[in-house]
C-alpha cells in the first residue's frame, strides 16, 4: 500500500513537472540551460587583473543570465518549479559535457591550431579546454546546485514580506537583487574555494574578493536588465502563462 502510494506521488511528480516545463515560455528555458551551460565552459579561463589579492574566472560574463532566468521563473512558478528546472540545467550541462570530452577524443585538428610549430600544442590544448577537467565539472556543478537553492529560496521569502503589493516593481527588484546578491557570493565562493583554491593555486584571500566582485558585478547586470526581468512577469501573469500547471498543483493539494 505505501509503495503504491509512492509510485502515484511520483507518477504525479512527473506529469507536474512535464506541464511545468511546457508553462516556462521556451525562450526563458533556453537561455536559463544555455547560460548553465556557458559557465562550465567559461569558468576554464581566469582572468588575469593584474591584481594580486583579486582573481576572477570566465563564467562572470554570463552567470548573471542564469540568475536573472532564475529569479524569473521563482517569482512566477515558486521555488519548487525553479529548483527543478535548475537541476534539469545541471543535467544538461553534464550531458554537453560529456559530450564535449568524447569530441576532443576524436583524431582530428582544430581550426584555431595551424600555426607553424605549434599544431600539436595548440590542438592539445583546445582538446582539453573542451573536454574540461572533472575538478571544473564537479565543483561548477556543486556551487551551481547550492547557490540555485539559496538564490531560489531567497527570493521566494523576500517576496513573501511584500503582503500588500507583491507584484510591484519594487518588490521584483528588491528580492531579486538582495537574491542575486547572496546566491551570486556562494556560487562564486564555493566554486573558487572547491577549484581554484586547490587547483589554480588561489589564496583564501583572492577566493573571497572574486566571489564579492563577482557578486557585484553581476548585480550590476541584473540592474541593468531586471526591469525587462519585471515586464516579463507582468505579461506572464497577465497573460496567465501556466494556467494548466497551476490548476494541476491546486488539484493536488486538494487530493493530498
């Protein structure tokens, strides 16, 4: 009897998580997964600032989309839907991963290497830029995993003390950049002290100051762009994008 309770909850799991994903518009989703994406491969190069106490990887230039896609998605769907979809990202990644590392397996030249005396190096090098390293992989994918939960979460709390006008620009904005804020510090902080601290050869010191940088430099974009961010969910909720999945959560709970 409870093994067959449990195979209906997670029969129901499915189907809300499928209409869910036919509820986010495609463009939100692609840009959320491609960002994912983007930041394992991105975060193989480190920026040199010809600074000492500071350092900072490559992923900076598009985290700010995932978070923004992400705080998108909670303040319309919630938490729950946000974190699944974030682990969705997190899957395809590693599937594009390890998709990379089987092509840099291949016998083959890449465009980029024909240069005199440096073929074999070049295409070395591009190989295992592309294939990446499990430490990159694994810790890209930790920090992204925790920093999704508290980004998610965050936002979703801060939203729950604007009682009387949830929907206002100012609330979008306030709980999306306080989210961004702290959600932004742990991935950047968790991934630089799970990698760059032990294998790029960071100090502690340059592991916090890029992960406050980082923090505020993608709150700087998402500044710029969180007003389309609050248009976006405006049209969403006017338009009442995700009726099916809402009905169907409201189904449940009134089952459960």
């Amino acid at each position: 009897m409870v093994m067959v309770k449990h195979m209906k909850r997670i029969k129901e799991e499915f189907i809300e998580f499928k209409l869910l994903l036919r509820s986010i518009p495609g463009l939100i989703t692609i840009l959320f997964v491609t960002s994912v994406i983007a930041m394992n491969l991105l975060a193989n190069k480190s920026i040199d600032l010809n600074v000492s106490w500071l350092a900072l990887d490559g992923g900076i230039i598009v985290s700010w989309i995932t978070f923004l896609t992400m705080d998108i998605i909670t303040k319309h769907f919630g938490p729950k839907a946000a974190t699944e979809v974030s682990l969705l990202a997190l899957l395809v990644s590693l599937f594009f991963s390890l998709i990379f590392f089987l092509v840099s397996l291949i016998p083959g030249t890449w465009s980029q290497s024909y240069v005199d005396g440096n073929q074999v190096i070049i295409n070395e090098a591009l190989d295992k830029t592309f294939q990446g390293t499990w430490y990159i992989i694994l810790g890209s994918g930790i920090a992204f995993i925790i920093s999704a939960f508290v980004n998610t979460f965050t936002n979703y709390g801060i939203g729950l003390l604007f009682k009387k006008n949830p929907n206002s620009l100012f609330a979008f904005i306030t709980r999306t950049y306080l989210s961004t804020m702290l959600g932004q510090f742990i991935d950047n902080l968790v991934f630089a002290l799970l990698v760059s601290y032990f294998f790029f050869g960071w100090s502690i010191l340059q592991c916090v100051t890029c992960a406050l940088t980082g923090m505020l430099v993608e709150l700087l974009c998402e500044v710029i762009f969180s007003f389309i961010g609050y248009k976006i969910t405006k049209r969403w909720q006017k338009e009442g994008v995700g009726k099916e999945y809402f009905a169907f959560k409201v189904e449940r709970g009134r089952k459960e």
